[in-house]
C-alpha cells in the first residue's frame, strides 16, 4: 500500500505547519502498530518550502525513515532540489525524485 502525502500547493507556512502536524501523527500511529516498510509518495508540486517548514520536513524525514522502506518524491524542480538534497544528507533517507506521480507509483511498487 501506497501512503500519499500532498504537500501539493501549499503556499504559507502556517498551512504546511498544519499539514506536516497531521502527516506526524499518522507517522506516530504508524510506528506505534510495529510498521516499518511503508511506501510513501510526497506530493511538493506548486508548494513553497521556507524558514520553520524546511526544519518541521527535517524532523518529520528523520522519522519517517523509521517506517517506510522506500519514498517517492514529486513536485521538485529548481531550488527545491537543493533542499531536498539536504534533507536527504541528514535524514539519510532512501528516496528518490520522479517528474510524475505514475513514475513515482511505478518505482514504490517495483520491489
């Protein structure tokens, strides 16, 4: 099974807030039931990722690789590479990013 977050189209900080505080306790709940090999596919298209948000995503990665096996990413384009990038430095993370969310759906299930 397939954990879609959408991150899609967030354009404030006070929002992603919000939606990473919802995607954590779903992450929590998940670690709780002894999961380990979610699939996760992250949704960034058209979002903004700045200041507080990037250190929430930062936590919330670390977290994560507790529980998934692997994470498709997309959305990323220009300068979110960049972030991304560091984000995967420090979380250590085994994700990869996709032009498509069938691309992205394809590589989750392909093992």
């Amino acid at each position: 099974m397939i954990y879609y977050v959408d991150y899609s189209n967030i354009k404030t900080n006070d929002e992603f807030l919000a939606v990473i505080k919802q995607t954590n306790a779903f992450r929590e709940k998940i670690k709780a039931e002894g999961k380990n090999n979610l699939l996760m596919l992250v949704d960034l298209s058209g979002s903004f990722v700045y200041g507080e948000v990037l250190e929430e995503i930062k936590k919330a990665g670390k977290f994560t690789k507790e529980i998934t096996a692997r994470e498709a990413v997309v959305g990323i384009t220009g300068g979110k590479k960049i972030l991304l990038k560091i984000v995967q430095t420090i979380t250590q993370m085994n994700l990869r990013v996709f032009d498509t969310l069938e691309e992205a759906k394809d590589w989750l299930v392909s093992e």
